[in-house]
C-alpha cells in the first residue's frame, strides 16, 4: 500500500500539459506553413524556369534524335515534378487554419501522406529519368570535346545525383517532415483541448 500511496504521489505530482493559447498556437502553425508553402513556392518558379530553359534549347536549337529522345525525357519528367509540386501547394493553399482547423487538419494529413510518396518511390523514378535524359544529351554535346573534358562533366553530374541523393533529399524531407509533425501536433493538441 506503501508503493501505491508513493506511485499515487508521484503521478500526481507530474506537471500537467500547459493549454494552448489558440490564437498563439494558430499563428505557429500559420507561421509552419507559410514556411513550407514558400518552399514549395520557389521550387514551383525554379522547375518552370528549367522547364522554359529546356523547352528553348529543344525547339530553337538542331540536334540528332538521341538528344531529341534525352530533352523530351527531361521535359516530360519536369512537367510531373512541376504538376505534382503545384497540386501540393494548392492543397496547403486552399484553406485557411482559422476557419475550420478540423477540416485543415485534414488537409495537413493528406498532403503529409502525399509527400511520403514523393520521397519515396516518386524522388528516384524523377532522378532516374533525368539522369537518362542528361547521358543522352551529352552524347551529342560532348561528341568533340576532349576526353578530359567529357570525363570531368560526367563525373560532376554523378557527384551532383549523389549530392541529391544521399544528401540534400534527406536534409530537405526531413526538415519539411519536421515542420510538419510540429504543426499537426499543435492542431491536434488544440483540437483535443475543446473535447
């Protein structure tokens, strides 16, 4: 009975979760998002730039076909990493946490789920294809370059793929993943307040 009065002391002495202020916990995750949708903003502005930059070099310039097969693989493969992005930041867009933070909780989960797919199976499918439709382009492009020259381009896009790879998509999920867990935590925490 001795242990149960001390385990019961205990217990009770715990500090219990502190409220959260709504228009506090709010602007946090108005502020989480906005963070992300900037994010994803710049990276919507940065492949329509690629995008236009490719589409210039493939119609305005004469190449063989092969290069023609690698320029249109990396067009098709922007396009669908463009679609997709623009289709993310709509859905971080079309509500607003304030009016029904139920509904937008939702959302949060939904896109969450939809950007796991990305950083899985969708992010190499993506570098895959680009990387083809880059051998294929270089093929013809560095057709008179010298050996040294071909060499050190080659081995620069590998580092570069790898650099992406093994680096730079972990980093950036996994900070995109953080921000996240935070905000829907906080939605799901106020929501459990007013239950």
């Amino acid at each position: 009975m001795k242990d149960f009065d001390h385990l019961m002391s205990v217990w009770q002495g715990q500090p219990k979760q502190d409220q959260l202020s709504v228009d506090e916990a709010l602007k946090q995750v108005k502020k989480g998002v906005r963070s992300i949708k900037s994010q994803l903003y710049w990276g919507i502005v940065a492949t329509l730039a690629v995008i236009a930059l490719t589409f210039v070099i493939t119609f305005f310039f004469g190449f063989k076909w092969l290069t023609y097969l690698g320029l249109f693989s990396m067009l098709f493969t922007m396009l669908l990493y463009a679609a997709r992005v623009i289709r993310d930041y709509r859905l971080l867009s079309r509500r607003d946490a304030t009016i029904n933070p139920v509904e937008y909780l939702q959302d949060l989960k939904h896109y969450q789920r939809n950007r796991a797919k990305i950083t899985g199976w969708f992010f190499y499918i993506y570098l895959v294809l680009i990387s083809l439709g880059l051998s294929l382009y270089f093929v013809e492009i560095l057709q008179n370059a010298s050996t040294f020259y071909k060499v050190s381009i080659y081995s620069l896009t590998i580092l570069w793929f790898l650099f992406l790879t093994f680096y730079y998509k972990k980093r950036i999920f996994r900070s995109e993943e953080e921000k996240l867990n935070l905000i829907i935590e906080r939605l799901e925490r106020l929501q459990g307040q007013f239950k």
